[in-house]
C-alpha cells in the first residue's frame, strides 16, 4: 500500500487540499460562515438536487443499456467483434466538447433528428441522459464483460440440469458472480455522470448546471474562489458517501469464482433468443455510438456548403494562424507518448493496490479501496488547477517537467485498474499460492507463476482502459500541458474556442483523428488480449 498511498497524498491530496485552502482562508483566516451562505442560495440547492438525480438515472440508463452487450461481447462470437469492441470504446476517449457537438448536431436545431421526425432534444433532459449512455457504454461493456468472458458457463448448466429456468439459472448462479463487476462499473459511472461538465454544458443549455459546471463557472467567469472552494469540498464530501455506501454494500462476493478460459466461452449465437439479443445491441450500438461518431467524420469532410474538402486536414500540418506554436498534428505524437507513460504509472500503483486490497482485510483497506475512487468524482478542474499552484517549489518543481500530464492522467487511470483487476485477484483460490509455497516457491515466484497467468487478461484490460482515459483526459490537462507540446483535448478545444470556419472544421479533421488513433490503440491491446487469453 505505500506505493498508492505515497502516490496518491502527493499527487491528489496536497493540490486539492491547497486550492480549498486557499479559497476557505484567502487572507490567513478561517472564513467558514461562508459555508452556509454559499449553500443557502436556492441556485446552488438546485445545481445539488440535478446534480444527484441525473447521476443515478443515467447510471440505471447505462447499466440497463449496456449489460445485454457485456453478455453479447462475454458469450458470443461473431465476425467483427474485436473491431466492435474498440468501436465502443472509442467514445470514452472523446473530449466533452466534441462528444457534446456531435449530439447538437444530431438532436439539436436542424439536426437530423429534426429533419427526419421533425422532433428536438436539445435542451432537455433526454440529451444529456442518453450522451451520458454513450460515453460509458464501455465502462459496463469492459467492465463487466471481462470478468463474465471468464465465469465458467457449465456452472450454470448445472443448474439448469436441477430444473432451473433460464432466468432462474442467471439470477442465483451468475449474477452473484458478476455483482461486484456491476457494481464497480455502476460507481465509475455514477462517479464520470455526477461530475458531468462539457455533455451538461453543451447540451442543457442554461437550464441544466451540474456541480463540475457551477465550479467553472465560479471559478472562471465570476472569479468567486471561495463559492468554488465550498461547491469542491461539497463534490467531495458526496462522493465519499457513495463511496462508503459502495463499500459498505459491496462484500467479497469475488472469492470462490471458477475462472476458465474465456475463448471457451464464446460460441456462435444458438436460437432464436440470442440471434434477436445480438441484433438489438448491434442496433444499439449502431445508433447510440456509431450515428454519432459518424456525424463528426462527415462534418471533417465538409465546408460550410456541405461539399467534400480535404482543406481542414492540409490545414492541420501548418502552425499558421497563431492557435499554435506547433502544427496541430504534433499533438498526435504528444498524446500517445503522454498516455503510454500514464497508462505504466496507473498499472505499477493500481496493480500494488489491487494486490494489497487481495491480500488484507479490515476497516483500513476498505477505507483505501474508498480513496482509491475519488479522483474520478471530484473536479478535474480543480486537480488540474492545484498542479499550478503546489507543485512549482524545490523539491517538487514540476511545472516544466515532461512527467506533469502523465502523473495527472494516472490518476483517472488508476482506478479503473482497480476495479478491473480486483474482482480476478480476489477470485484466485488463496490453496493454490499456498501450494505454490509450500513447494518452495517465493511471495514473488508464487504471484509470477499462479496469479499473473490468471490476471494477465484483466490486466490488459485495465491496461485499455488507463490508456483510453489518458488519451481522452481534458481537465486537468488543459491546465498543465505545455503550449508547444499540447495533447489531442486541449488541442480540439482550442481550435473549437476561436471563431472561424477553418477553426471549426480543423477540430472536428483533429477529433477524427483522435477517434483513429484510439479505435486503432484499443484494437491492438484487443489481439494482444485475445492471444494471452488463447496462452491462459
């Protein structure tokens, strides 16, 4: 635990803890009446209230959408499969603003919603609930999926066997199995909605503010430090009740699990039951993942007629026009370079963490496994911030370090490590490490020759997941990176901050790349999943 706990005080908790300080005590003094005022406005009581209740109806939207293609992609094979599952994963990686853009353009005002059904979404409700589908379809899908590829599919026969119905077999035999896999996506994903900021923006218009929207907007537009300070420590104080209800709720359900091989698992859809599943999650995908994404391809391609140019491509290689001190395609090479080192970062602290959350029990590790999550629920924004303003002195000066925007990306990518990999660690039965002992293996040898060829596979699923966060993280980055070494995020952005035509377009020829860059990324770490799990 030293590793994650040392990583996680420096890199989390000082610059958190020093940008509310700063706000609660600007001139020495403790300012704590500020508290109540600040949460005795009736706006700020309703940016709390939306807050909380669009966190958890798009998580029960999410959940109920995407676990009927956890079981499409655990248990069925069909052809394409590999490219589909790093299609959906393409969305998670997608900076706010684009994502965002790309549902306006679909349900919004002359959208193509409008011009088939003549119906509008935009500004409501819906919009934001069904954008927050699509950027954590793949948390559940991964999530969940990795482990059901690896649950033995006979156990459930045998129940069957007993006279069990289908339903009956799946809800007393694998559900068990799988909720702490459910759980964990559903945290992650209440986690990512609760603290929603460009979908909410963008797409509830000024209607809609969630906490991380009131925070920018305290912060940015009304220079208001304090309210800011107090809207961090109120995101903070919420999360770590979910986080205490999630741990509280959430036993070792893991141990006991039979893992096998999960390239026995998935066959060719049988019936007419599984035919009519694989088709409605293709539809699903089709129209909740692939419309979208499609709908920004085709605006990289078009000029303000709708006529095919490849101008806002050529335009990406030039550094004129002054957005840039780099031509705006370097921030391609930057990104992956960036997420490579985040993505080790997150498996070295996320995997020692993993292994001493296995390993020990009690109030303390619990309570570890609890802070593990925090860095997604609270700002972005104000971790990114603190980066600023803690670590510019001897003996972390850090501000002109390469290393900066990794350490701020691993901290969104160590927790989906976690959570990917723990429910594998803690099914491993504890009789095997204690053969391997008493053979005369090491602690070492023991976990190199018993649980790595166990967790190989979840560890490069965690492994895509830390990369797809990092190659995708916006709000901390656009604080820190450096103005000629800017990632793919905060180059979109800016491009979609200026005014102008070729600006517009060059965002949207950028944000296509990205989206290449992470479907081919995820595509690789897919068949080097795949070929661990054919040595498993």
């Amino acid at each position: 635990m030293a590793v994650p706990v040392g990583f996680f005080a420096l890199f989390f908790a000082y610059p958190v803890t020093a940008i509310v300080t700063r706000g609660l005590r600007p001139d020495g003094t403790w300012h704590l009446g500020g508290i109540g005022e600040v949460l005795g406005r009736p706006e700020i009581r309703e940016v709390l209230w939306f807050t909380g209740w669009q966190a958890f109806a798009s998580t029960v939207l999410t959940l109920l959408i995407a676990l009927p293609g956890a079981y499409v992609f655990a248990r069925l094979d069909f052809p394409g499969k590999q490219v589909l599952r790093a299609v959906v994963t393409v969305p998670f990686v997608l900076p706010t603003v684009v994502a965002g853009s790309a549902f306006l353009a679909l349900l919004g005002r002359d959208g193509l919603l409008e011009r088939t059904v003549g119906l509008r979404l935009d500004t409501t409700i819906w919009a934001i609930l069904l954008a927050h589908v699509f950027f954590n379809y793949a948390v559940v899908v991964r999530t969940v999926g990795g482990l059901w590829a690896q649950l033995d599919p006979r156990q459930e026969e045998a129940a069957r066997v007993l006279g069990a119905s289908r339903f009956t077999a799946w809800r007393t035999v694998t559900l068990p199995a799988l909720r702490p896999a459910v759980a964990g996506a559903a945290l992650m994903v209440f986690l990512f909605t609760f603290t929603s900021f460009g979908v909410v923006q963008i797409l509830g218009g000024p209607g809609y503010a969630t906490l991380e929207v009131e925070v920018y907007r305290q912060t940015s537009q009304l220079f208001d430090l304090p309210a800011a300070a107090v809207l961090t420590l109120v995101q903070f104080v919420a999360v770590g009740l979910v986080l205490a209800v999630h741990a509280w709720t959430v036993r070792r359900r893991e141990s006991g699990l039979q893992l096998v091989d999960p390239a026995t698992t998935a066959r060719r859809p049988r019936g007419a039951g599984q035919r009519a599943l694989l088709a409605g999650v293709l539809a699903t995908v089709a129209v909740l993942v692939v419309l979208p994404l499609g709908v920004l391809v085709a605006r990289s391609f078009q000029d303000s007629e709708g006529a095919f140019t490849l101008a806002y491509y050529r335009a990406l290689t030039s550094a004129e026009g002054g957005t840039f001190l780099v031509p705006p395609i370097n921030a391609i090479g930057n990104s992956l370079l960036y997420a490579l080192a985040a993505t080790g970062i997150a498996l070295v602290v996320g995997g020692l963490a993993a292994a001493a959350l296995t390993r020990r029990a009690g109030r303390l590790v619990r309570g570890f496994d609890a802070l593990l999550m925090l860095p997604l629920g609270v700002s972005a924004v104000t971790v990114g911030f603190g980066f600023l303003i803690t670590l510019d002195e001897p003996p972390l000066d850090l501000r002109a370090s390469w290393w900066l925007v990794p350490l701020a990306q691993a901290l969104v990518g160590v927790p989906f490590v976690v959570r990917t990999m723990l429910p594998v660690l803690r099914s491993v039965d504890e009789r095997l490490r204690e053969a391997a002992a008493v053979l005369g293996a090491s602690p070492l040898r023991a976990w190199r020759e018993v649980d790595l060829p166990l967790v190989r596979r979840a560890l490069l699923i965690a492994a895509g997941f830390a990369f797809a966060v990092s190659l995708g993280e916006f709000g901390a980055t656009v604080f820190i990176a450096r103005p000629d070494e800017p990632t793919l995020p905060v180059a979109v952005a800016r491009l979609l901050g200026r005014a102008g035509e070729l600006n517009y377009g060059q965002a949207m020829a950028l944000s296509t790349l990205l989206m290449v860059v992470c479907a081919v990324s995820l595509l690789l770490l897919e068949r080097l999943r795949t070929s661990s799990a054919g040595e498993f």
